[in-house]
C-alpha cells in the first residue's frame, strides 16, 4: 500500500476503503445508547478508537494491515457516531470510555491494546488510567489530555474535506440523520470542556503509552505533546513528518508501521 492524500481529496470524495467482512458485528446497549462494534481476524486484541465526528469506517487502510499481522481488531463506533445511537445525555469522554469496556466485556475480552485517534485517543488514555488491569498499552494519536493542548481554530481547505466526508457519513450511517448539526455542536462543546487531567493525573498512567502527532498537526500544539510524554510515565514520543491530524487518511503506510512498531514492544 503505497496511499498518498495529504489534501484529502481521496477522503472527501469516496471515504477510506471499505473496511472487510466481519467476523462478527452488532449493537450492545449501554447506559441509554446503542453502540456499535466489529471485529476482524484472530490473534492478540487491538481497539481502534476513531476520531470526533468520524466512524470506525475511518479506519479502513489500518484494519487490513492489522489482521495481516496476526492481530484480532475490534472497531467501534463512538456513541452518538456512525451507526451508534445519539442520547439525552451530554458527551463525556469517561462515559464513552465505558462503552469500551462494555464491549470488551461483550466480547470476553480480558486485555487488549488501544489505538486512539483525537478523540478516541482521549477515550483510551481514560480507560488505560481507569481500568489499567484491562490495557496493554495506548497508541495516543492527535489529542490533548487538557484544553490548553489545542491550538486556536483556523479552518483549511483539508479540514473542510474532512468535515464535508463526515457530514456524508453520518447522513448515510446514522439513525438521526437529520442531526448532523446538532451532534457537531454537542461533540465540539465537549472538546472544548474535556479532558481535564493534570500533570499528577498523568503520572499515575501504568500501560505504556506512546504519544504521537503529525508534524502538521492542525488542531494539537507541539508542546503539548512534549508535555504529555514527559508526564506520563515512561511514554515515548513519535512525531511523523508531513502530516497532520488525519495522518492515518494521509499515509496510511507511514502510520501503520508506527502502529505495529508500537505493538510489536508490547509483545
């Protein structure tokens, strides 16, 4: 796989590829939404864990890569994402990563690794701080852990794409798909409220973790990534060159290799 689409143009157009056939899929309740999950291939556990706005559709050039190397992957919906229900409730990151564990315990699964992006990589630092005994590591691409991690807003012609693609997905996946405007407002006033952890709160993570961000990264501060590695015990940093926020849309092959570099050292 040799995928070059830094201006997402690709992406906004026809989406990541088709994620394959399942071996299983489905919806479990919990706690007032419907989310749902798929799983793929055999091996040792992996979560992929999309970002805001998105679905797990969005991981289309990782899932293939990942069962080639032996590994059995496991995509979810965020609430209120993709095929996952919206609810009542405000969006919480913590409330989202109990749906996460529901579904490992849905599947009976004891461990698995964590591969998070901006949104979902908030989510699993969560449950790897909440339910360590249940994470073998993190995988943290593009997210802060604390509001002062992100960079003033400036809208581009890629992250215009993005938003276009996702505006589509949620029209054609979703069971509210007249609430697209709505959903965007209630996810993005929870992004400018959460996380809120603190430098000790970040010392008491015990999974490795690796912190990782495009060197173009549109939304996260460089710093912040640098603080975050330095906080959290023994994290290691990855900067990948000439991408952004959508690193795994961009060069999938580039982000895939870190991907399995960083779950190869759990082994």
């Amino acid at each position: 796989m040799n995928v070059t689409d830094d201006e997402l143009k690709i992406f906004e157009a026809e989406g990541a590829p088709p994620l394959p056939t399942a071996a299983a899929a489905g919806f479990i309740e919990h706690d007032g939404a419907k989310i749902f999950y798929a799983t793929y291939g055999n091996g040792p556990a992996v979560i992929l864990l999309h970002g805001g706005l998105g679905n797990s559709g969005n991981w289309g050039y990782q899932v293939p890569a990942l069962i080639e190397s032996g590994r059995k992957v496991v995509v979810i919906d965020s609430r209120g994402h993709g095929r996952s229900t919206r609810y009542s409730q405000p969006y919480e990151y913590e409330l989202m990563a109990t749906d996460v564990l529901a579904i490992m315990d849905h599947l009976e699964l004891a461990k698995a690794a964590l591969v998070g992006w901006s949104d979902g990589a908030c989510t699993a630092l969560i449950l790897a701080d909440q339910h360590p005994d249940r994470v073998c590591g993190v995988f943290f691409f593009a997210c802060n852990m604390d509001p002062s991690g992100t960079k003033e807003f400036v809208a581009t012609p890629v992250i215009d794409r993005c938003f276009s693609r996702h505006r589509k997905d949620y029209q054609a996946l979703s069971a509210t798909p007249d609430q697209f405007d709505a959903f965007v407002q209630d996810v993005s006033r929870m992004m400018a409220t959460e996380p809120n952890y603190t430098a000790s709160d970040l010392a008491r993570i015990k999974v490795p973790v690796a912190v990782v961000l495009g060197e173009r990264d549109e939304f996260i501060k460089p710093e912040h990534a640098d603080y975050l590695a330095r906080n959290i015990p023994d994290a290691e940093l990855i900067l990948l060159p000439e991408v952004s926020h959508f690193a795994p849309l961009q060069r999938p092959e580039h982000f895939n290799r870190e991907v399995l570099g960083f779950l190869d050292r759990l082994a």
